[in-house]
C-alpha cells in the first residue's frame, strides 16, 4: 500500500497556517484537525500525512484519531451537513418516517451528499435533545420535534403538494 499523497501547494499553505500557533505535541492534534475540518470541510489523507509529521506521530496515530471521532469527515461532503438523529429517543418520535422524508425530498440516501452539493445527510446517534426529538442538527443548530414540513423550512426547500405536518 502507497503512502498517502503530499499536500499540494495550496493546501500545505493552507496547512501550515493553521498550525502557526500551535505546539508541536499530540495534545495540539485535535484541535489541529478541528481547524483543518472547519477550513477545508474534511481531513484530507494527505493533511494527514501532515499532522503526523507535524506533530510526530504516526499515520496511524492520526488516522485513528479521525476516525474514531464522528464530526471528522476523510473525503468532502455538501455545503449544509444535516444530522438526523437515529438514535432510539427519536426513532420512538418519527424519526425513521422523517429520515424516509428527508431521502426522498434531497434524493440521497443517508450518508450522501446531494449531487449539486448543496446538502449532506447523514444519520447521527443522539444530538443530546432526546426531549424534543426526532431532532435534525442543520449546519451547527440543533432543532426538535421536527415534521416533515419543518424539515423542508429549515432547508428551504419548496413546498410539495402533500399536507405539511
């Protein structure tokens, strides 16, 4: 198996400014890739690459780290994450029929991104407002007792024919 690729020039400047202030040690890769993610939308393999090298560990070590936390993404995704909790508090509440609803008015199954790259659903196990659920995270706002209609307005999405509830 091949290494990982280097970073092109645009992302190892991109890089190396994020990194400018912090401390070469493992306790500065999380936020390292925290900003890596919120700049460029992922943590590329080759940023990667980087971070092990910045901060002397293994690729291993990163990859573990990236993978083992759910909000760090390996490969771009949509503009606008939505997050549909899947967990059993929700699921209690609808929100298996909004996930339905939620695939069928973007067109993509969970864990896709529409093919516009507007929107990136993906289904998330509890957002922490299992009072409220089935609850939906659009971009870093949590929202509860989210209808199908509700969905369509927080992602502006035009109106369908159906009843909206």
């Amino acid at each position: 198996m091949s290494p990982p690729p280097m970073p092109d020039a645009d992302e190892l400047a991109c890089l190396d400014e994020l990194i400018a202030d912090l401390s070469p040690q493992a306790d500065q890769l999380l936020p390292f890739l925290h900003r890596v993610q919120e700049r460029l939308g992922h943590v590329s393999p080759a940023a990667m690459r980087f971070a092990a090298h910045a901060f002397n560990l293994s690729r291993a070590d990163v990859y573990g780290v990236v993978t083992f936390y759910g909000d760090f993404r390996e490969t771009p995704v949509g503009d606008t994450v939505v997050q549909l909790c899947m967990a059993e508090a929700c699921q209690a509440v609808g929100a298996r029929a909004l996930a339905a609803h939620a695939e069928q008015r973007l067109g993509v199954p969970l864990g896709s991104s529409t093919a516009d790259g507007t929107h990136h659903l993906e289904a998330v196990y509890c957002l922490g407002n299992c009072a409220l659920g089935p609850s939906v995270r659009v971009k870093d706002a949590v929202h509860g007792r989210v209808t199908p209609g509700r969905f369509d307005t927080l992602l502006q999405l035009p109106t369908t024919n159906r009843s909206r509830s």
